[in-house]
C-alpha cells in the first residue's frame, strides 16, 4: 500500500485543473497555493470466490482526481472531504484509503459469499447472483470562479440483475477547499420549506398537473417529496440530485432539478450567493 498521500501510480494519467484565485485571496498565499493541481489514482483488485476455472469474481475498480501537494492546504482539506464522504476514513491519503477499500470489500466478499455458492455450486443458474462490482469514476468541473465540483459516480452490483448507479457531488470553496454543506446554503427551517418548491419544479420538469399524475409516471409513489442530500452548486444555480429510486422508479434513472438563486431567493442565505459570484 502507498503511504504518499497523493503518489502517483506508474503511467497513470495525470493532469492540472488550474483555478485562478482573485486577488483579494492571494494576499495570505504563496504562489503554489494560487492554484488547485489534480492527478488521477487508481485502484484496481479482482478477486475469485473459488478455485474453480469459472468461479464468479468480485472487481473493484477506483479512479479518483487527488489534488497534489502542490495545491497546499485548499487541495490538503478537498482530499480529506472527499476520503471521508466516499469511504468513512479520516487521517488517511487517498490512495491509501481506496487500496484500504479495494482489499476490505473484495475479502468481505469472499468470506460472506463463499460458504453460499459452496450450498448453490451444483445450480448454474444461481451463478450471477454471486457475481459483484464496485466501481467509483470521478470528475472535476470547476461551477463558478469560486466553487469546485467533485463528482463521483458509483456503480456496484451486488448480485442484482441491474447495477446500481449513483451520483455523490462534493462542493468546494476554491479559496478554502471547505466543503460546501447545506446548512451553509440555506436559512433555518430549509427542510420542510424546500419540498413544494422542489415538487413545483418536478411537475414542471415532467409536465405533470399535479401528485396524482407524477405518481401514474413513476414519481414519488413511495414517499413524499424531500431535500436530497446530494446537490451542486454554481454561480446562478443549484442543482439537486436525486439518485435512482429514491423517488421515482428505478428505470427513471437520476433525477436533477435546476433551481436558480432567484427561485430560491426566500430559503438561501443572501451571504452565500455573494461568496459564490
């Protein structure tokens, strides 16, 4: 396992996100810390449940932008927001966090899994079931001249018929590398204020008239409109994300809703619009 927080693997792809910071930031930095630098990392671990020659696999493959040292204390702080929020560790790199992930979730697959197939072998019907997948693929799109999107998407199969696919956004003050958090977006209250103004959008969004016909399109048919915890943020918008199935059918697929300030001028906090334009 790598103990460089950031080392990069042999012919991995590299490349520089370079945000220029307005002079009014540049006073407290030196000249490294003017821009944010990000190469990919990788980490891949395949793994067989038995000795058979077609015995069903487990492959976790993971590529992550990681912001190198250059980017100081801003890249320092995104890198631990992002191993945190994807896999639950704190004071560890990234590379060795995903190595940490790809070892513990292949060896959790095979200690679970085994002693099932060993009771289905004999069933080659049952072979998929055992079949799995792990894998993480993440972007980094700069939102405004202040804002930092870190996108991760994650697609995993646990013996379903279909994948699961998710998107988790991560935002970022490119000043700071602060993670951008609900709470520092909106007022007090936002949560049960938010939902109609949320349903509004999506019956607009599916040309539908009311509760009734969303539901007959697949829409909220399980549950009540809600803030979803996943968003991104710009200079004139916020979009959130609903991931599959969590409030429409699975074959809907991921649902966004783009909101402007202007619509969300009553619940978002007048200081956060000006620290993002």
């Amino acid at each position: 396992m790598r103990k460089n927080k950031c080392k990069s693997m042999t012919n991995q792809l590299k490349y520089t996100l370079i945000f220029v910071i307005l002079a009014v930031f540049t006073g407290c930095r030196n000249d490294d810390e003017g821009k944010l630098t990000f190469e990919m990392l990788e980490s891949e671990k395949t793994i067989r449940l038995s000795n058979e020659e077609l015995s069903p696999v487990c492959n976790v493959s993971l590529k992550l932008p990681c912001a190198t040292k250059e980017s100081g204390e801003v890249g320092k702080n995104i890198n631990e927001a992002v191993v945190y929020r994807l896999f639950n560790q704190a004071d560890m790199g990234m590379q060795g966090a995903m190595d940490q992930f790809a070892e513990a979730y292949t060896m959790s697959y095979k200690t679970n899994m085994l002693p099932l197939y060993n009771a289905d072998r004999a069933d080659t019907t049952k072979r998929s079931w055992y079949e799995f997948h792990y894998i993480i693929n993440a972007t980094t799109e700069q939102t405004s001249k202040r804002t930092l999107a870190y996108l991760a998407t994650i697609d995993y199969s646990e013996g379903h018929a279909n994948s699961i696919h998710q998107l988790i956004p991560l935002n970022f003050k490119v000043e700071t590398g602060k993670e951008i958090r609900m709470k520092d977006i909106f007022v007090d209250g936002y949560e049960t204020q938010l939902p109609p103004v949320l349903l509004k959008a999506l019956m607009e969004k599916t040309e539908s008239q009311n509760l009734d016909q969303l539901k007959e399109k697949g829409y909220l048919d399980q549950v009540e409109m809600y803030v979803p915890e996943n968003f991104i943020v710009s200079d004139n918008t916020i979009t959130f994300i609903f991931n599959p199935s969590e409030i429409a059918s699975l074959e809907l697929g991921t649902i966004e809703l783009v909101l402007t300030y202007a619509q969300l001028k009553k619940f978002v906090k007048p200081a956060f619009i000006k620290s993002v334009q």
